[in-house]
C-alpha cells in the first residue's frame, strides 16, 4: 500500500492542486460543487456510486455521498468536507509550491486530506482491499458554517453514522 501512495505521489499533488484553485468558501455553492464534481469522478473511477444531497434548503452546495457495498468486514464511514472559510474575495487563493510544501486554502483542512483518502483509497482499489466491503464516504458542504436549521444540513449525516461500525 505505501509504495502504491508513494509511486502515486505526483497524481495525488496534481489533484490537491486541482482542488485548492476551485475556490469553496462556504458560500461559495458554485465552487464548493465544483470541488464536489471533481471529487465525484475520483470515487466513480473506484467503483464507488455517489449521490448528491440537496442543501438548497439550507442555503448550501449539496454534500457528496459516495458508496460501495459489501458482505466482508465492518461497515466503514470516511468523513470530510469541500469548504474552506476562504471565500472569492480573499486575497488567499491559489496552490503555492514551496520546496517540499503547499500552500494554499484547504491545503491542510480540508483539501489535503480528501487528497488523502483517495489515495488511500486508490491504494486499496489496486489491492482489491475494496472488494465486497461496504464504505461510505460522507463529504459534508458546509462544514465551515453549518446550514441552518441543522435537522435539516445535518440529518442524513447522522443517519450515515448510526449506520456504520466505524468512522473515520
């Protein structure tokens, strides 16, 4: 697994760059789906279905569901989110390679570790670690300022947590 991560590197740093220029300060419903769309072809490619949850009530991007099903294992929940509190007028915009690190909004939170676990998850795929097992990927829109009334932003993600044995 780790020497898949490692050859897949370069790929992994494209994709955080890729992700950090789409701006999705929270407000940003446009910016955060675009993040989303282009999260959503990473799990596609991995066998993953995905579904959006509408947030328009709650004036959000829709979250992003992505699964797999299975009979092996514990049933496993990966959680993140595309917002940063980074919104288009910030002067902080763009990837920033500086030697070994980057920088940029969402580098570290939160960007950076969806880059994370989709090679993670890549790694597994090659593997066949994903095989009949069942994971979902929960990747909320609006974790920077939750849309309100959170009964309602917050409720299938709850839903998808009494539902797996484990959370990550």
């Amino acid at each position: 697994l780790f020497r898949h991560i490692d050859a897949a590197a370069p790929q992994s740093v494209a994709l955080l760059e890729e992700l950090v220029n789409l701006n999705s300060g929270t407000f940003n419903v446009t910016g955060v789906s675009e993040v989303g769309r282009r999260l959503e072809r990473e799990f596609r490619a991995l066998g993953f279905k995905t579904r959006w949850i509408s947030m328009q009530q709650v004036g959000r991007a829709p979250h992003l569901v992505a699964e797999r099903q299975g009979r092996k294992g514990r049933r496993l929940l990966l959680l993140g989110h595309m917002d940063t509190v980074f919104e288009p007028f910030s002067p902080f915009k763009t990837f920033v390679r500086k030697g070994e690190q980057a920088v940029g909004p969402g580098t570290y939170d939160m960007k950076g570790g969806l880059v994370i676990m989709i090679a993670a998850l890549r790694a597994l795929h090659a593997q066949r670690g994903l095989d009949d097992r069942t994971i979902t990927v929960f990747i909320t829109s609006d974790e920077e300022l939750p849309g309100d009334p959170t009964s309602v932003s917050r409720a299938e993600f709850i839903e998808a947590g009494r539902r797996a044995d484990a959370a990550l």
